[in-house]
C-alpha cells in the first residue's frame, strides 16, 4: 500500500488533528508530488478523500480496475495492498456485504 495513504493523514505528528487549510495543504502535496498524482486519500478507515486533477490519469485505466479487481480475489495474507482508490472502496463494501450479510452504502459528496 502507498506509504503515504495512512489513516493518520488528518493528525499531525503530536496526534492532534489538522486545520482544514492544514489538511488542504497536504492533499496538495500528494496530488502535485510526484510522477502520477495521488488523487485519492484514505482518511482513516471509513473516507476516502478524492481531488479532481481534471485530466486522464493512469489511475483511471482499465488496467488499474484489473488491479484492484486482482487485490479483491487475492485472499492470502501476503496481500501486497494497493493504494487507495474508489475501486478499492467500492471492493470493500462488496466484501463486507458479502461477509456480513448487511447491506452497505456509499456515499459520494
């Protein structure tokens, strides 16, 4: 998994959360850093945080689907991980439906 996708990307190194401007900031980082941007942000468990680059990104790709579609079947305890991704969201909810029995909800903001 992306080392810079952890839950804690809303609090600073003290554990207290960011401001808002501070949280703006590092999603800018991630999102102009790099070869590919990082579009989008797991913050914590539950959210995942997308920023529209407005341009076709790799990411984007059949070829990127298939990898989460491969992460999703891989059940071993080796899993690699991917970065996160609404396919990997989407894959979750679908598993722990599946798990559980309860319906699941997605919501997109």
């Amino acid at each position: 998994m992306d080392s810079t996708s952890t839950d804690d990307l809303a609090r600073r190194n003290d554990g207290v959360l960011l401001s808002a401007g501070e949280l703006a900031n590092k999603l800018e980082a991630r999102l102009t850093n790099g070869a590919e941007p990082h579009t989008f942000t797991y913050l914590g468990s539950r959210f995942l945080i997308s920023v529209n680059p407005y341009e076709a990104l790799e990411s984007q790709s059949d070829a990127a689907a298939a990898v989460y579609a491969e992460d999703y079947r891989n059940t071993s305890e080796k899993r690699k991980g991917v970065a996160p991704h609404v396919f990997a969201v989407a894959a979750n909810a679908y598993l722990h439906m599946r798990q559980t029995g309860l319906n699941q909800s997605l919501v997109f903001s």
